[in-house]
C-alpha cells in the first residue's frame, strides 16, 4: 500500500454563506509531486490554508503521515512537517535572506558571531544541496522576486517541513525562474519530499506533477495520475465545458493612429532611466504585444502611458493631443483605460465591495451621481448586472475585494476598464492568475476592444498569449525596443532570443 503524506476526509470550510470548501476528500501520497487545480474560486487555496494551519476546518478530520492530527496554528502545521510558501511573501525586507530565514529561532538576537557562523554553513548546506542559490548576505528588499521566493523554501526546508506547499509558485516568475523552480522541486522531490502546488498553467502541471486533482466549486471532483490525462482533458474538468484549441486570432484591421510615442524617456524608481528613447505607434483596431523579461521597463512603459509615472524626456500623442505627463485623470477622461500588474496595490480598493470598485473611475459621473448624491439603487442595479456580464463570482455585494479569490479580482478589474469603452487599453499581464476558462474569456474582451477599434497594448510574459493575440510584436530589452515583429514574422524562437538580448533586429519602419 501507499503511503499517504495527507489525507483529509470530509472537509468543510465555510465563510459566512460561501461553502468554500464542501466535504473535500483529498490524499496526496508521501513523495509525490501533487498538482491542486480548479477554477478560480474553487477552493484550492482554501485547501492550502487548512493545512499550514491559517484556517480551522469547520467539520472533517485531517491525517499527516497516518496519524490523526488537529492543525490549529502555522506552529501546529510546522510540528507536523508542513511548510508553506506564501505567494505574497512574507519576509523583511531590511534584514538579510540569512537572517530572514533563522528567523524566529529561540534567542537569536542575543546570539553572537560564533552561532551565526554556523547557522551560515548550515543553511548553505540546505541551499547546495537542493542547488538554491541565494546571495545570504544581501537584504531581501535588493533581492529578485525568484530569489525571495527560493529564501520562503529554504526557510520552509531549514525549519524541517517534509511537506512543502505552493500556492501559485509560478504566477509571479519569469518563464526562466519558473523552469528553475521546478528543477529545484524535483530535486526535493528525490530526496522524499511530498509537495502540493496549485496553478492555473496545465502546461507546468503536466511538466511537474506526479498526481493531479481537480476542484469545482468546492468539491473534490476527481484525482488521476499525471500519465492518464493531458491538458485539454483537465482544461474540461475544471470548467466543465469544453474549452476551444487556442490558435492565433485573426488579425485586426488597423485604422488611424490612436497613440505616437517618440524619444520616450522614463526614470526608474532607482532613478537611472529605465526607459531611453523609446519609440512607437499604436492604431485603431490593432493589438500590439509587448515581449521581454520583467525589469526591462515594462512597468515603466505602463505607468508612463497612464499618468502614474513621469516623463523625463519624449512626447505622446493621443489621437493628436499632447498627452505626456497629462496625469491620471485627464488619460481617464480621453479614454486611456489600464490593467495594472499589481491589482490590489493599483487596480482595485482592498476594502470596497463590488459595486463600489466598480465605479472607482466614473462615481462622480451624472450615471452615478446625481443632485449632489450617488444614486444608490441604480447603481446597485448596474454594478451587479456588470459583474454578471464578466462573471465575476462573489459572496455578498458588499464584502470586501481583497476577500474575494484571486481570478475574481482580476476579472472585476477587467469589467470596470472594459465598460469604460476606452480608446486606448494597457494591459500589463492581464491573465495572471486566471483559470484557463477565464482567461480565455479575457483574450475575447481584449479582441473585442479591438474589434470595437480600439488600440490595445498587451504587455505580458506569457509569449503563447502575446503571440495569439498581437497583431504587431515588440520586444523590450534593457529599456530600449530592440525589435518588432509583424504578426507572419513573429516566432517563439526568434523573440525568446530578443528577449535574452541575443539578437537585434532591425526595428521595421512603421
Ligand atoms: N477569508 C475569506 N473570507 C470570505 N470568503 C473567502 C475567504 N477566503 C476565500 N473565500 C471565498 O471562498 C471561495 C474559495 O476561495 P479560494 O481562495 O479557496 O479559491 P481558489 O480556488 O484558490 O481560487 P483562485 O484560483 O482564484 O485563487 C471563494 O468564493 C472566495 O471568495
Ligand atoms: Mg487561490
């Protein structure tokens, strides 16, 4: 017989009317590599959390490694051997990755030179073994996002967890950091580690895991071993529908030039220029994708173009008006809409509910405003029928953003930017986070932007989803475009090699 690492039976985990979790039978197998998949809102985070103790089921029973155990506390669930790696982590940023991981260990202020010495070799031990480089020494703030992300682990490792859990590891990685997260995970793998990772990437589940099980709306609906499925077998299981072949979407037809960007120049936070002389053109009906690798000045890109970051130098033209340095305000008002990396930082209010997210942008409207006061039940009305057109799943009207699951942020995002019918669409990685029926809907909105003759710039990592929906491709390379791409041209190769910095193409006359 296997061995099982976890098994919960009967689980039921529920917040005020939403069963999160309906009595979920789940048995990941000691060793194996467990991939928890489900649509958005599912349950699977909810799984994650019961085990490393930040929830407390509300009946069912849980077993590690055979024995009957109560989680009570993230102390309980390290006891037992569970660790988890948060997806926001949750480290300090001033004290070094050394530090940040001996965290907590009785007495270690007071300790002197001679223990940290050796708690040095120690976790340089755990990190060669499992071949997890990390600069020790430096402070966690100057480290990269797969760097702060390798620090959770070894933490995880250090404090003696046999069972690792992942919630969403990938979504914040480069294609490259990705890849190096699982070489680690098979690594740990070979030395007996049990891991369980959710993701909404069928392609890294059918690369990584062992087992795969499939939620839907709070229900355990089956388990299978990697070998017996593929990807568009699972695509189906989660959504319960059949999902269509991703295959290149037809290309727009370009009018006039919506957006002129010239000798663009953009600091920074660091205060070196991120961006130096950038350069292009945006039509109407066109998508034009922007590739490269985080931190070559997409953020930037995206801030500059929507008011939240200044220009130093360069000019834009937005259908024929100056518009650099315009603020936030006036680009609203020209119809300039934006899908921020970072939804909950810039995109939506933490503490509104769904309605009051939704008109964030447009309250002071006369559609929601009137006589000097909102118009309560008409905007109630519209918000909830918006919400229902994006199929953004809640549990009250009025609870909390930050509560809701994180595919449904993204697409109460998405419903307010798109209602605005804008002229101009920046969409920084518009489908992180979304499960594969979501984010298919997603690439629908933004063609039909298109179609509706908008210019839509799509800023993403994800080269399948740049390459499927622009109509034109740059690629974005130590903050100048080294090369662009029309559509026939655009191959993954030859991108990913831009991407690198390996190659310069000639940038083609627009
Ligand atoms: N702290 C909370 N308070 C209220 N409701 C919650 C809370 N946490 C989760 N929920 C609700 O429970 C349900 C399951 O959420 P969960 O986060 O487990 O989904 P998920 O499968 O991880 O989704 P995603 O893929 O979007 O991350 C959702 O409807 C969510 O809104
Ligand atoms: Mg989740």
């Amino acid at each position: 017989m296997t061995k099982l690492a976890v098994q919960m039976t009967g689980i039921v985990k529920k917040f005020g009317e939403v069963v999160a979790n309906d009595h979920v039978d789940f048995a990941v197998r000691a060793g194996e590599i467990h991939a928890l998949l489900g649509e958005n809102g599912a349950g699977k985070s909810t799984v994650m959390s019961l085990l490393s103790g930040l929830y407390r089921a509300d009946a069912g029973g849980i077993a590690v490694h055979g024995t009957s155990s109560s989680i009570a506390s993230p102390k309980d669930a390290m006891k037992l051997g569970i660790g988890m790696v948060h997806q926001n982590f949750r480290l300090v940023p001033t004290l070094t990755a050394l530090e940040n991981i001996i965290l907590g260990e009785r007495g270690e202020p007071w300790r002197g030179n001679a223990w940290k010495k050796r708690k040095l070799a120690q976790v340089d031990g755990i990190c060669e073994r499992y071949g997890l480089r990390i600069p020790l020494g430096q402070p966690v703030w100057a480290l990269s996002v797969g760097e702060q992300q390798r620090v959770e682990i070894v933490k995880t490792l250090y404090r003696g967890a046999d069972i690792i859990l992942l919630d969403e590891p990938t979504s914040v990685l480069t294609p490259g950091e990705a890849e190096a997260l699982f070489q680690t995970m098979r690594e740990l793998k070979d030395t007996g580690k049990t891991m369980i990772i959710t993701t909404h990437k069928l392609k890294e589940v059918m690369a990584v895991a062992d087992r795969i099980s499939v939620m839907r709306k709070g229900r355990m609906i089956a388990s299978m071993d990697a070998g017996e499925t593929d990807a568009r077998n699972l695509a189906e299981l989660m959504v319960g529908r059949e999902i269509r072949e991703r295959e290149a979407a037809e290309s727009g037809h370009a009018g006039e030039t919506i957006l002129e960007v010239s000798g663009m120049t953009v600091r920074s936070d660091h205060g070196h220029d991120a961006l130096a002389n950038v350069a292009f053109r945006i039509r109407e009906g066109e998508i034009v994708g922007v590739a490269g690798v985080a931190g070559n000045g997409q953020k930037e890109l995206a801030e500059a173009l929507t008011g939240l970051r200044g220009w130093t130098k360069g000019s834009m033209l937005l259908q024929g008006e100056r518009m650099e340095n315009a603020g936030v305000r006036r680009l609203i008002d020209r119809g300039v809409a934006h899908i921020p990396e970072d939804r909950m930082k810039s995109g939506l209010a933490g503490s509104l509910g769904v309605v009051d997210n939704l008109m964030l942008k447009t309250y002071r409207t006369g559609k929601h405003f009137r006589f000097g006061l909102l118009r309560n039940r008409a905007n109630v009305a519209w918000g909830k029928g918006l919400a229902e057109r994006f199929d953004v799943r809640y549990a009250e009207l009025g609870s909390p953003a930050r509560q809701m699951s994180g595919g449904n942020q993204q697409k109460l995002l998405l419903a307010r930017e798109i209602d605005q019918q804008p002229k101009l669409m920046v969409a920084v990685h518009p489908t992180q986070g979304l499960d594969v029926g979501a984010a298919e809907s997603v690439h629908q909105m933004l063609l039909g932007l298109r179609d509706a003759s908008a210019g839509v710039l799509l800023i993403s990592e994800d080269l399948d989803e740049v390459l499927l929906l622009s109509d034109r491709v740059f690629v974005l390379y130590g903050g100048r475009i080294i090369g662009e791409l029309p559509k026939a041209e655009a191959d993954k190769e030859r991108i990913g090699r831009m991407m690198a910095g390996l190659e310069d193409a000639e940038v083609a006359a627009q």
